[in-house]
C-alpha cells in the first residue's frame, strides 16, 4: 500500500526536477497574470534564481513583480544584482530609480538614484519627461 503512496509521488518529483528557471520563469509570469494574488509566482521565481542566480530575465521579472507587489526593497535588491551583471542596460537604472525615490527614501537612496539617474542619460536613456519629473522628485525629497 505505502508504495501507491509513494510511487507517484516520486514521479511528480522526477517530472519537476528538469524544469529549467526558463520554465519557472514563465510558469511565474503566467501564474501572476492569471491570479496576482496568489504567492505562487513568488516560489517559481525563487526556484528559477535559485537554478540560475544570475539568470538576466528573471532578475528583471522579479524585480518587477516585486515593483508591483510595492515589495521595493526586496526590487532593489533584485535590481542591485541586476546591474552588477549587466550595468550597460539604461532601463535597468531606470527600474532602479523607481524603486529608490520615495517619500521616505533615505539620502543615501536618493543620491544613488540621481547617480544611476545621470549613467541611464548617458547610456541612452532619453525620456525628457520622466527624466525631469526624477529630477525634481530627488530634489524635492532631499531638502
């Protein structure tokens, strides 16, 4: 009796034991979208960093889930990491920037996104509005 038990479920394991963190990625993706309540997609993009730690698009994907779950430290960390491995993306600071200016954001977080504020200009970035409206924000939470 106990191998009907366990039978199947040794299966089940087989089967999720070779999903690559491309698959969990997408699988979170489509859990979030279809029921963004839930914290399921929060566990798939955990087992996909967890195969794959440096894995570009789902840092990304994380981080703007988290972004919009308003979990911003946790964004900020994911993008942190982000930049570390590909610091030449301008959206990547851009994301980063969101995160960063708050209302409550401490200095050294407002001046680390007037910092990543200017490498976004000077990699590409050159949404004229959104580049103002950062700029005043900092300002306006610095004084």
């Amino acid at each position: 009796m106990k191998y009907l038990i366990f039978t199947p479920l040794f299966l089940i394991g087989l089967l999720s034991f070779g999903q690559t963190a491309d698959e969990y990625l997408e699988l979170a993706l489509q859990q979030h979208k279809e029921n963004p309540i839930t914290a399921t997609a929060r566990t798939y993009f955990h087992k996909a960093l967890k195969l794959e730690p440096n894995n570009e698009k789902v840092l990304y994907e994380f981080a703007m889930y988290n972004i919009d779950k308003k979990a911003y430290d946790k964004a900020q960390d994911l993008l942190t990491k982000l930049l570390d491995i590909a610091e030449d993306n301008p959206n990547y600071y851009w994301q980063r920037i969101r995160v960063l200016v708050r209302p409550n954001s401490l200095d050294e977080e407002l001046l680390l996104a007037r910092r990543d504020l200017e490498k976004a200009i000077s990699l590409g970035y050159n949404d004229k509005a959104k580049i103002k409206q950062a700029r005043e924000l900092i300002d306006k939470y610095l004084n």
